[in-house]
C-alpha cells in the first residue's frame, strides 16, 4: 500500500509541477517528468517489439530472460513515478523555503492570491505555489528570480 500510495503522490506531482525552461537549471524535476512521460508512451511498445525480435532470434529456450526483460523495460516509468513521489514528500531546504515566501508576498503584492496556502514545507507545497505563480504573474516578475 505504501508503494501505492508513492506512485499516486508521484503521479499528482509530476502534473502539479510546472515545466518551464527556467527551472531546469534549478530543479531536476523537469528532466524526470519528460522522460517518465515519454517513457510511459514508448516503453510498453518498445518491450513487446524487443521481446518479439529475441523470442525470434533466440527462441523459446530463452523466454524467462525475454520476459523479465520485457518487464524491466514495461515498469520503468514506474521508477520515474515512484522517485517524484519520494520527492514530493522531501522537506524543503531553507533556503527554498525563504525562495518560496518572497514568490508568495509578490502573489500577494499583486492582489491575485487565490488560495492562501499553509507554509512552504515540501516539494509539492513549492510545486502547488510555482504553479499558482506562473499562472497569475507575468513573466517580468517571475524572471527575477531566474
């Protein structure tokens, strides 16, 4: 159930967090969302077809090792899956966090805060406020942080 639940978290996140250019340079996360989805759209076709050419290749002898293959390459995005929701739930550093609180007043300051979210303690909490931040803020303000 534990594993479950990560991979649900990782899944909410990786649609939580907002994947601009900008923050490649700062967070991982935009790598790590983009291959997971790639690899969520390939990686099941690519381990049928895979499996398919050894099964000819090599034959029936060979079919534990074709399968396990097939799904090492078919579970992949679930590693992607499963090390956002062990990221999500990461405490913040602090300096993140004083990061957060000054996007937050300028929120404030420009008189769009839609929801008042509690303070700044994950991942997901940064996510949920980046995103809320770029859809109300122009990019003026938001490139001087980057």
């Amino acid at each position: 159930m534990q594993l479950i639940r990560i991979l649900s978290q990782g899944i909410r996140y990786s649609r939580t967090w907002p994947t601009k250019p900008e923050l490649n340079a700062i967070f991982p996360e935009n790598k790590v969302i983009f291959l997971t989805r790639k690899g969520v759209h390939f990686l099941p076709v690519l381990s049928v077809i895979t499996a398919l050419v050894q099964f000819k290749l090599l034959g029936a002898e060979h079919l534990g090792q074709i399968i396990a293959m097939m799904l090492f390459l078919a579970a992949l995005p679930l590693q992607g899956f499963y090390w956002l929701g062990i990221r999500a739930d990461n405490s913040l550093p602090p300096a993140l966090i004083n990061w957060g609180s000054e996007i937050r007043e300028q929120i404030i300051k420009h008189g769009q805060l839609q929801s008042q979210p509690g303070s700044l303690k994950s991942y997901f909490d940064l996510a949920k406020l980046l995103q809320q931040a770029y859809q109300q803020l122009d990019n003026t303000v938001m490139r001087r942080w980057f």
